[in-house]
C-alpha cells in the first residue's frame, strides 16, 4: 500500500503543472456531479405552484369513480404559467380534466330531472365556506376566483368533500349595479379580461388565471354578485373559448339567455342567482331553476356569493328536490359525461339502460355520451 501511495506521489510530482491543473478540474466536476446526484435523490420530484402534482394515481378507466384526484402531472404542461402552476392540457390515453376531476357521478333515477348548481364567492368567508364544503351534498360544484384567499387549502376541502371546481375568469363587467351599502361596487382585479384590451393582454390575463390554480374541470364567465358584461360574448373571445376546450375543459357561460360558440363541452346557465337579495327573492329565483329543469329535463343555475343566508335557503331547498322528481347532480355530468363503463356479463341490454338510470343524456352537448 506504501509502495502504491509513493508510486503515485512521484508520478504527480514528475507531472507539469498543466497536467495537475486538468486532474484537479474534472476530478472536481466528478465529485460536484456526484454530491448533486445525492442531493436530488433525497429532495425528490419538484413541487409545483406549492402543492404536490401526482402522477397517474387515479383511476385510469374513470368508470365508478369515487373521488376526485389530486393536480395530476400528465394533464399539465412541463412548465409553470405566470400563475404559479402549470397550464392544463390533455392527457394521454384520450384524458381529460373535464373528466378526471369531476365530482363522481350521481345515480338518476328513470324519469328523473337533473338540476346542477355553482356557487360562486367561495372563500370570501372562511368559516362559511368550510361549513358549506362540509354540509352541502358533493354534487354542489364552486367556481373559484384567481383572487380566492388561501386557494390550497380551500382546493383541498373541496377535493376531500367531492366537490368539483371551476376557474371562474375574472372579466371586467360593462355594466355594474350602482354601489349601495349592501351591494358594493365589483372589482375584477388587475388581471380581469375586458373588451378595452388588445387580444395579446386578455390572452396574457387568460393565462395568468388558467395557470392560478390545477385540478379544476373547467372555465366560467360567473362572477359574483350581479353584473353583466360583453367580452365573453363577443367575437373576441372565440380564440380563448377555443382553447379552453383544445385544454380539455369544460366551459360554463354564466350569463342567462345568452348564446355561446358551441365547443366540445360547453353551457348556458339557466338561472342566476343572486344572494345579495333577501331570503324571499333567493327562494323565488330557486323556484324558478327548479321549475326550468321540471320543464326541460335539466337545468344549471349559478348563485353568489356565498353567504350565510346562502347556505340557509340551500339547506332547505335540496332535501325538498327528492320530493318533486329532480335530481341534484354535478354539473359537469350535464356537460362533459363520464365515459360509459365497459360491458360486462351482467350488464343490463342497452333497451333497459335508461330504465335502470345507469344513462345520462345531455341536452344541451350534442357532443354528449362521446368520448371527450
């Protein structure tokens, strides 16, 4: 072992100094790379816009899902938007978010009208918004703001209560109601989409607030309280809409009596309704959404924001629906359905499906029953 130590020793010294100076360069580099490799091995995969992104842990076939899975890594892009997380996109094998993150589906019974409602000014209150996520059934689908204070903690209650999310885009109305003291003025934000803007600034908006938050099943014009405005109805919002669906979302127009360009996924909400109003008109107008899905087989409505008289009215309203034949359900059942699971023996003749409930049918998507 001396003779070795001393062999190398005379070797280094008999070296030139360019010689030792090379040694020394790339005998660093393989000692440099060899600690990194260490160093990333005991750090793991990265984190994404602070919260962890899965990778394919749901099920695949998405036929009798019972939950709703995390941000998957495979419905994202390989790199952070300006929002902090990813830009949604679809997966492989045909996947996409307008499925994978939808509430599981609701059970129909045959003659059975379907009603699906969104609420929107979720977060602005935390203790209201925890006891609603904890006491409304999970078909209840929220539309969240970009602005929505404590945003991961509120996906994760939603998730751990089955309830589907929508991004709800923040668009500067065109008409506003007046301020009152009851009713204040709406503020859209810095990163609102608006008709006064070129088409390079409302797609920078557009993708500030897609790239906001992960694991949502779709996009919607909904903004609280009562407002109106022409941008998304408006030719210049055809590219974004497109996109949206080139995503794999769902797209929810929020805005009663309104048309909309038809995509892959796409509705109308039938009733708005706004909480800022008493009790009395609260319950009319959900009167009315129960009447409209009795009518026309189903129905969306969209309410906001959430408040605790909200809460209140929903609490007696949803056990009464049972009662008159309708069914609460998600609304992405209404737009983008679940593939149908595969036929097994013991599968019912495709003449009993609907007898059984195990078909839902989407009125408004001609698209609907197809694979998304």
């Amino acid at each position: 072992m001396n003779s070795v130590s001393h062999t190398a020793s005379l070797v280094w010294q008999r070296m030139p100094p360019s010689g030792r100076l090379f040694v020394r360069f790339w005998g660093g580099c393989v000692v440099a790379v060899g600690v990194m490799g260490v160093g990333l091995q005991l750090m793991g995969p990265p984190k994404m816009g602070g919260q962890d992104i899965d990778v394919a842990s749901y099920d695949t076939t998405l036929a009798g899902k019972t939950d709703i899975p995390a941000p998957q890594a495979d419905l994202l892009e390989n790199t952070a938007g300006p929002g902090g997380y990813a830009l949604p996109k679809r997966g492989t094998h045909g996947h996409v978010a307008r499925q994978v993150y939808a509430a599981p589906v609701v059970d129909v019974p045959a003659g059975s009208a379907q009603v699906a409602l969104i609420l929107t000014g979720v977060g602005d209150s935390h203790a209201v918004t925890e006891e609603a996520l904890s006491a409304l059934p999970s078909p209840i689908s929220l539309a969240l703001s970009p602005y929505t204070p404590d945003m991961k903690k509120l996906l994760e209650l939603a998730r751990a209560n089955k309830h589907e999310t929508l991004l709800a885009l923040p668009v500067q109305p065109s008409q506003a109601p007046a301020k009152t003291d009851s009713t204040p003025e709406v503020q859209a934000g810095p990163k609102a989409l608006s008709s006064s803007l070129s088409a390079k600034q409302n797609t920078a908006n557009y993708q500030w607030a897609l790239s906001s938050l992960a694991g949502y099943v779709g996009v919607t014009n909904a903004t609280t309280g009562t407002s109106t405005e022409d941008y998304t109805h408006s030719a210049a919002f055809t590219p974004i809409l497109t996109d949206i669906a080139q995503r794999g979302l769902l797209y929810l127009n929020a805005t009663p009596d309104t048309a909309i360009q038809n995509t892959e996924a796409t509705g109308t909400a039938d009733v708005n309704i706004n909480t800022d109003a008493d009790i009395v008109n609260i319950d009319i107008q959900l009167l009315k959404l129960q009447q409209a899905a009795r009518r026309t087989g189903r129905a969306i409505g969209v309410m906001g924001p959430l408040r605790p008289v909200a809460l209140a009215c929903l609490r007696a309203w949803i056990p009464h629906l049972k009662d008159v034949g309708i069914t609460l359900v998600p609304v992405s059942m209404l737009l983008a359905p679940l593939p149908a699971a595969p036929p097994t023996a013991n599968t019912a003749p495709a003449g009993n499906a609907a007898a059984n409930g195990a078909m839902h049918v989407n009125l408004t998507n001609p698209n609907a029953g197809k694979r998304q």
